[in-house]
C-alpha cells in the first residue's frame, strides 16, 4: 500500500490509524536526517518522536547480521539529534497492544 507515494506495511498503517486514534499527527518514512537517507516508520515531529515497526522477528526479517548493526547506528543517531524512538513488533501492533502501551504510558487521555 502507498500513502503519499510511500510504501507503507500492514502494521505501519495500523499503528498510524492507531496514533491518529490518539489525537497524534504522523509522518509516514520521515527523514530525519537530511544528510543521512535514515527513514522513521513514522514521525510525530511536534513531539520528536520515531516509531518504528519490526517485523520478521521470528524468521529473521530485516533485524539480523549487519542489518541490526545499521539499525542500531540509526537509532543511536537519531537519539543524539534528540530524538525519541519507540519500537514495536508488527504483532504488537496488529493485536492492539502498542495502542494500550501508547495510550497508557505516553497519550493518556
């Protein structure tokens, strides 16, 4: 599926219906370093937080060998350009429990 000419997962749009749900405006594959090609999932800029969906948790997916040490070099970057990231498997998020964390622990009503 695309959204605004971006490809977007099952679970990256549920968890943007999710944080919409929410009151939360987010960017899809938000770039947030200009001189870096580093993506976020999403993007609630406001608030400079990423989120992130991660799949292939059990067959390997897109986080093994010198994928994980690519993501973990995103993450950290990100983190020094103040940033904060939130990550959720693709199970958490299709089964509504990143929805109840969310709403729980960062958007209560």
């Amino acid at each position: 599926m695309k959204i605004k000419g971006k490809s977007i997962t099952p679970a990256q749009l549920t968890l943007k219906t999710h944080l919409e749900e929410l009151g939360v405006a987010v960017e899809v594959e938000y770039r947030f370093l200009e001189d870096r090609k580093y993506a976020a999932d999403l993007a609630d800029v406001g608030n400079r937080l990423l989120y992130e969906c991660d799949g292939g948790q059990h067959s390997g997916g897109h986080m093994r060998r010198m994928a994980i040490e690519q993501q973990y070099e995103k993450d950290r970057l990100a983190q020094v350009y103040g940033w904060r990231i939130f990550r959720f498997t693709n199970r958490q998020i299709l089964n509504g429990e990143a929805k109840r964390w969310l709403q729980e622990h960062l958007y209560p009503f």
